[in-house]
C-alpha cells in the first residue's frame, strides 16, 4: 500500500504532462501513487497519458464517464486512493523532488492538515509565496492561503472529504473551508516546494470573473447571510489583490 496518493485532473495536457510526471517519478520519497483521471479530454491526452506510464505501475490511469470538470475529475481520484496522505497536482505543474520527503516529515510535528510555499511562474516573473505558520477557519474565510498545488492532509485523521461538483469555482477553496470549520488548523511548511505555472488567459488566472462565484461560496455554501458575503468578497479581493502583485 501506498503511503501518499497524488491526485491530478488532466484535461488537454499532452504538452505539459510529462514534465509533471517527470517530477513526480523523481521524488526522493517512493511510496506514492499518481491518480490521473482525465476529464474526457477531446484531444488524445487519455492515450498518450496511459502510453506514457505503461511501464510505472505506481500510476493508476481513469477517465470520468463525461467531461465535469475538475472537481469531478478529484472526487474519482479521491475514491480510487489507498494511500493515508492525500496531495493535488495539477497536469501542468511541478513538484520539487524532495517534496512528499519534506512535507511528511513536517507533519510528523504539526499535525493532519500542512501547506508549504511554491513559486509562481508567470510569464514575465517568479516570485515565491509563502503560507502562513497557520490558517484556521476565520483566516482562511478573509482570503485563500491553501494551494491544492502544496497542501496535504492525513486522511486518517481528517476523514473523507470531497470536493464540490454543484459549483463552478472556486471548489477547491470551498474544500478546504469545509475541513478548517471542523476546528482544524492548516499549519505552514516554510520551505518552497513546487512550482505553479501560470498560463496567460487560463480560468485560474482570471480573478475578476471569480467574483460572482465567491459571494455564493460565502452565502451558498458556508452559510453567512447575504450582506456579510460581501463584505468577505471584498477582503477575498484584496487578499487576491495583494497576493498577486508581483506576479506578472
């Protein structure tokens, strides 16, 4: 049995996931398993994903019935998982190779729920971002410190959880909302241990469209009435706002 499960959605990919695989294959840590599930890509990413790693029976290799999205694409990852940590990594993004390495012995002292720090990419810039030495629920609501990118939880400890498919975006932020409101606290890995790309014109690089999404994050799925939503979209704004910058 595995002892870390590392889930990635892909979705037209071919061009960069090999790399992603590339740093997965080179962790100095080897008791993982890499759960792709391709969201019914329209180009051949499924078969060239699956030729890729024909030869790594660490990699399992599904395919969601229809095209979901991602965090359909996460849930079936996170039901075909065995191993008791879980991390995310998306089809265009890279791990350092001491990565599973550093971030279990990190959670041997600080408990079932950690974020490191990872680079961002962008077109002209590569700054690094550094998580907080902790996030609790009240934190985590003015603003998202937790990258599906670096952040991993002991499944032991936490429980099953998934990600939630009747909203758009940002379903990953709801994710980790809904396992801070349990009383437990996101601890900050210092150390910078992957690399995020951000592509120009991407979803996730679009802030100012997630805008009508997050008031219904607040008032939808945590519950806070309607005006005070607003008031969270506005500092979920300029948390953005401040947190990208430098990137550019």
């Amino acid at each position: 049995m595995p002892t870390v499960s590392i889930i990635t959605p892909a979705y037209k990919c071919r061009e960069t996931i090999k790399k992603t695989y590339e740093s997965v294959a080179s962790q100095t840590f080897s008791s993982w398993e890499w759960i792709v599930v391709d969201d019914c890509s329209p180009d051949d990413s499924f078969s060239f994903i699956k030729d890729m790693v024909k030869d790594d029976n660490r990699v399992i290799v599904l395919q969601t019935p229809k095209n979901g999205g991602t965090a359909v694409a996460r849930n079936i990852g996170l039901k075909h998982s065995s191993g008791r940590y879980i991390t995310f990594l998306d089809s265009d993004d890279l791990l350092d190779p001491n990565y599973l390495e550093c971030q279990l012995e990190f959670m041997k002292e600080h408990g079932p729920l950690i974020s490191a720090g990872y680079r961002r990419k962008a077109q002209h810039t590569c700054t690094d971002f550094l998580v907080p030495d902790e996030v609790d629920y009240k934190k985590a609501l003015k603003g998202n410190p937790l990258s599906c990118l670096t952040t991993m939880y002991d499944k032991d400890v936490i429980g099953e959880v998934f990600f939630p498919e009747d909203i758009n975006r940002p379903e990953d932020y709801v994710f980790w909302l809904n396992i801070l409101k349990t009383g437990i606290i996101a601890k900050g890995n210092p150390q910078v241990l992957a690399t995020y790309n951000i592509i120009s014109g991407s979803k996730s690089s679009n802030k100012f469209k997630l805008i009508g999404y997050m008031h219904k994050v607040y008032h939808k799925t945590q519950g806070i009435n309607w005006f005070k939503s607003w008031i969270y979209v506005i500092r979920w704004a300029f948390y953005g706002k401040k947190k990208y910058k430098n990137v550019r």
